[in-house]
C-alpha cells in the first residue's frame, strides 16, 4: 500500500494552491484587464492569496465564489468584507455560501449599474 507522508500531502497542497491562484488571476485578467494589467505579477500572486484566505476564512469553499471573491476584492478593495452590511451577510448562519456570494455579486452589479 503506498503511504503519502503529511510533508508529501503538504507539497501537494501548495503545488494545488499555486494553481488555483493562477487559474484565479486568468479569470480576473480576462474579466478586469485594465486593472489587473496594473498590478505587478507577484503583488497581483500575493493579493489574491491573501483574499483567497479571507474568503476562506468565512467559509467560501467553492472554486467560482472564491474566484467571485476576488473579483469583488478587485471592485471594491480588499476590506470590502468590513464594512457592518457585509458582515452582516457574511456572518449569517442560515444562509449557505453560495448564496451569499451570489447576493454580494448581484449586489455589486445593482450598485456599479446605479452609478451608469
């Protein structure tokens, strides 16, 4: 039987975690080109593995609400998650993540339109 050591399991964890903050940084460039373009590559690596953390942190697991996360944390800054009414959201125990990323992501398009 072939045994995968924990320092193997965590070599394999980050080479997935590069990946996907790659996959994440595609995504962004392809929806917010000019923005993204701005950005030095290893600050642009560092800035989305950091909102991925704290995407993580409020229990956002799937790939297309954490690439959703970013893309708000592009939008609207890093801290977007503070202010009370997101924390309010972000915090609600009855309402799965999805959910609350779809709401956020609806949300942000209601008020970027009203700005038109």
């Amino acid at each position: 039987m072939l045994t995968i050591s924990p320092q193997q399991m965590q070599q394999f964890e980050r080479a997935l975690d590069k990946q996907f903050v790659g996959r994440v940084i595609e995504y962004l460039s392809q929806q917010l080109p000019e923005a993204i373009s701005a950005v030095n590559p290893q600050a642009l690596r560092d800035r989305v593995s950091a909102d991925l953390q704290v995407a993580g942190a409020y229990g956002i697991r799937r790939d297309a609400d954490l690439a959703k996360w970013c893309f708000i944390a592009f939008v609207c800054g890093s801290a977007f998650h503070q202010s009370e009414d997101v924390q309010g959201l972000l915090k609600e125990s009855l309402m799965p993540a999805d959910a609350k990323m779809d709401f956020l992501t609806r949300s942000l398009a209601f008020a970027l339109a009203k700005k038109e």
